[in-house]
C-alpha cells in the first residue's frame, strides 16, 4: 500500500486530479464531479487535522471493526460506501478548477506535517486511529474517488 505521507504519492494524485475536468462523471455513486472534489476536500481537512466533526454513535459501535475491513489488504473501498452526514456536499455547483487547487493544497498536509500531529487523531467514525491506518485509509479513500471519476 502506497504511503501518503509520502511526498511522491501527493505527486501522483495531484497528477490524477487534475486530470478531472468539468465534463469528468461518475462511474458510480450520486456525487458529481464538484461534489466528490468537495467531499475530499473537507474529508482530509479533517485527516490532517483542520476540521473535526462530532462522533456517530453507530462508529462507537462498529467502528473499529469497519475500520479494519477497509483497510485489511490493498483491495479498493467499495462502492457507495456510508458517508458521515457533515461530509455529504449538498452544493450541486462550485468553481471546479479552484476546488481541485484547495484539494491539492491540503493534500500537502500529509508529509508537510510532523508525523506526531496524526498521534491522537479521532475520527468520527472509526474511533482513535494510527498514523499507519491513516495513511491507508486516506490512500483509499482518495483513490476510491479518483477512480470513480476515471482519474
């Protein structure tokens, strides 16, 4: 699994996603191209730490075991996996050119941080995680979306 706190693995999603353009669509799912850009966005803000969202009860309950099925091997997230509710875009339309420059702007949190600023990360559903488990999930979960676009 590749490492996203890796300086060349940012490099190749920057190269990936702005292969994306306004007439990019969905292979699968209900977001469109602005909607998953967004989606993104605010989901790793909240991995490299500039965002936080409240904790679901059912992630109290099933989280861990959740967590661990996604990120066991180097097989692809499935599709239309559950979303948290703070992290479903509702805006249909957005600057799509500007969206992807935040995305690639935060993407760079990932190795410009020190790798202590992931210790005690929480997520709302998954519970407490590594930094080893971050950067797995994180990979996957990028590339889940690039892929469902064709990037």
């Amino acid at each position: 699994m590749k490492d996203i706190f890796n300086p060349n693995t940012i490099a190749e999603f920057k190269t990936r996603i702005n292969t994306i353009s306004a007439d990019s669509s969905a292979q699968w799912g209900k977001m469109n191209v602005y909607q998953m850009l967004k989606h993104c966005t605010e989901n790793d803000k909240m991995l490299v730490g500039e965002r936080q969202f409240k904790r679901l009860f059912i992630g109290r309950i099933f989280g861990k075991m959740a967590l661990r099925s996604s990120i066991k091997d180097d097989a692809p997230l499935s599709h239309n996996s559950p979303t948290h509710p703070d992290l479903i875009i509702k805006e249909e339309n957005g600057d799509i050119e500007a969206q992807k420059q935040e995305w690639i702007s935060v993407l760079e949190g990932f190795h410009t941080k020190p790798s202590s600023s992931f210790e005690n990360f929480v997520h709302p559903f998954f519970g407490k995680m590594t930094p080893a488990q971050i950067s797995t999930f994180a990979y996957k979960h990028i590339d889940h979306h690039l892929r469902q676009f064709g990037a």
